[in-house]
C-alpha cells in the first residue's frame, strides 16, 4: 500500500539552466538522429527533456525524496508539463516546483 501521507506536498521552487550539452546528451539517449538536436549548435529542447528535471530535484525538502523512490528503477514518474509557448531553448533558465499529486 503506498503511502499518501505527501500526497499535496510541494517543494521549494527551483531553477533549471537549459543546457545545449544536455540537450544533446537527452537526445543521444532517446536514440534520435534528428539534427535539431544533435546539432552544436542545437537550440530548441524537445518536450519531454525536462524530464531531467527529476535530477535537478532530488534532495533537499523535495518531497519526492522522501517518497523513498529508487530513480535507478523509475521509468516515468507521471510527469506533466504545461507549455505557455515552444518548447524551451537553450540558455533559458526555467522555474519549477515539484509537487506529489498522487500516490499509488
């Protein structure tokens, strides 16, 4: 039985750089031979990259940290991402707060 006792939990709003390098390593790791973003000089995240956000917000007072959750064995953790325009660019630092909406 999971617990539910985080569940509306949220973390401290955190910043995420947009990095050209991660771009390109994410998109090396999805196996893409899609040159916008190989590139060096590949601007333009694809959408699910912030997905590595999950690595930026480990620790601290996340409350996914206390959930007790191996991110070695996670495949996808229910992520949802609402885009007010395209899909980020590199350089462009990003805010995010983590929050546990539930807990199954």
């Amino acid at each position: 039985m999971a617990d539910t006792s985080l569940v509306g939990e949220r973390g401290t709003p955190r910043e995420m750089l947009v990095e050209r390098s991660k771009i390109r390593e994410f998109a090396t790791a999805c196996m893409t031979d899609n040159p916008a973003y190989l590139d060096d000089h590949a601007p333009v995240s694809e959408p699910t990259f912030l997905t590595t956000k999950n690595f930026w917000g480990r620790g601290g007072d996340s409350p996914v940290s206390r959930l007790g959750i191996d991110f070695r064995r996670l495949l996808h953790g229910g992520d949802e991402f609402t885009f007010h325009g395209p899909p980020p660019r590199a350089g462009t630092v990003l805010m995010f707060t983590t929050r546990i909406a539930d807990a199954y």
